[in-house]
C-alpha cells in the first residue's frame, strides 16, 4: 500500500454539487501555506469562466483513454456523464516540492484513493440542507435545467456516503466551514507521528 511521506499530507474533499466545495477548498489554499489544489483532468467543456490549467486540464476522451491506459491517475472516475481523474504525476510533483495536495474529487473517487492511501485525510461537505443545495445549484446559473436535476439526485444519493469520511463540515456559513477546514487541516500537521525534530530538538537517550 502506498504511504504518503509522513510529513506530506493527501487531502480528499468530497461533497454534493452545490455544497461549496470549491470555495471552500480555494480559500484553505489562500489561507495555508505549502497546501496546494490538485487541478483534476476531465472531458467536461469548461463553463464560461472556467480556465484551462487552473479549473481543470480540459482533455477529450481520446487523450483521457489514453492516460487510463498508462496508469496515469491514481484515480478517475466518471461524474454526471463526464471523465474526471487526478494524475498521479501531479501529485507526486506537489509532495516533491513540499506541499500537501488537497483533492476536490467525488466520492467513488475518494473510496479508490481510501484503498491506496493509508495517510490520506478525508473530509465530506454537508450543505445545511437539501432545500439550500437545490437553491446554490439553481443560482450556479451555468448548468441547464437538466443538468441540474441529475446533480440534485446524485447529491441526495452522494449525502448518504459521509460516513465512510473522518471528517465532516457543514457548509452553514462559508467563513466558519473555512476555518474548520483548515482547524483540521492544521491539527492534521501537528501529529506527532509526523513531527521530524530539528537539530536543536534532538531528544537525550
Ligand atoms: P464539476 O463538473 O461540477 O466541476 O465537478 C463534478 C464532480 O466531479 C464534483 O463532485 C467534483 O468533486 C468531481 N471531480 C472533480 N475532479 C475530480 C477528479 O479528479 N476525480 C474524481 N473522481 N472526481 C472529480
């Protein structure tokens, strides 16, 4: 099984459409210092103010196949008809360079990346409530009507999965669901078992 380096955490953010997940994981990556956003691959068209290399690598299917087939996500899924995957590459460069990697992923996503990561931090975003949801994910504006229908049945099926995380924040209010983000997030980096003493901290046998 593959162990992140102790002191180099994996993050996995998993919510509903519509919970507030990207702004929540946008504004820990404001906050922390050497936390980093894994930017996924996927086939989706990218909506209007989305940005490519940013948002997403946007890929068509071919090249989405393709990378399937050399190995090259540590997981991938496919979301509201559309390939979604975190390249394996990334990850290890953002780990290389010293950062922890926070993952805006779905939660079959997140149950491959449970069996492989045995350090991995899991966290699950509740909207307050189903009514709230259905509102943010109407005034999104970007989606069709359909669209949004088969996000609001999967986000009643996706609710259901949160206690297979260690932690859930419910998105009531988004500057207190940031705080208890990064209050995990932080409290995640003071474990002892990932402490690595200093030169002036060696400890007397
Ligand atoms: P959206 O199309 O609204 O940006 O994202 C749809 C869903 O796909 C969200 O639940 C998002 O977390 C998930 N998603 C985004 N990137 C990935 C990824 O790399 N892997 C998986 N499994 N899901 C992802």
């Amino acid at each position: 099984m593959a162990r992140v380096k102790p002191e180099r955490l994996l993050i996995v953010v998993s919510a509903p459409s519509g919970a507030g997940k990207t702004t929540l994981c946008e504004q820990a990556v404001r906050r922390l210092p050497r936390l980093v956003h894994s930017v996924s691959y996927t086939t989706r068209p990218p909506r209007p103010d989305e940005r490519d290399g940013r948002d997403y690598h946007f890929v068509d299917e071919a090249t989405f196949r393709r990378m399937v087939a050399e190995g090259a996500f540590a997981e991938w899924a496919t979301v509201h008809g559309h390939l979604y995957g975190t390249s394996r590459k990334d990850l290890e460069a953002h780990w290389a360079a010293g950062n922890d990697a926070i993952l805006d992923i779905d939660t079959q996503g997140a149950a491959i990346l449970r069996g492989k990561f045995r350090d991995g931090i899991f966290v699950f975003i509740l909207p307050p409530s189903v009514a709230q949801l259905e509102a943010r994910l109407r005034s999104r504006r970007t989606d069709a009507p359909e669209e949004i229908a088969r996000r609001l049945a999967k986000a009643r099926t996706e609710m259901a999965a949160y206690p297979e995380y260690e932690y859930v924040v419910v998105n009531d209010d988004v500057e207190r669901a940031v705080g208890v983000l990064c209050a995990i997030i932080t409290a995640e980096r003071s474990k002892s078992r990932r402490f690595i003493p200093g030169p002036g901290l060696a400890t007397a046998e």
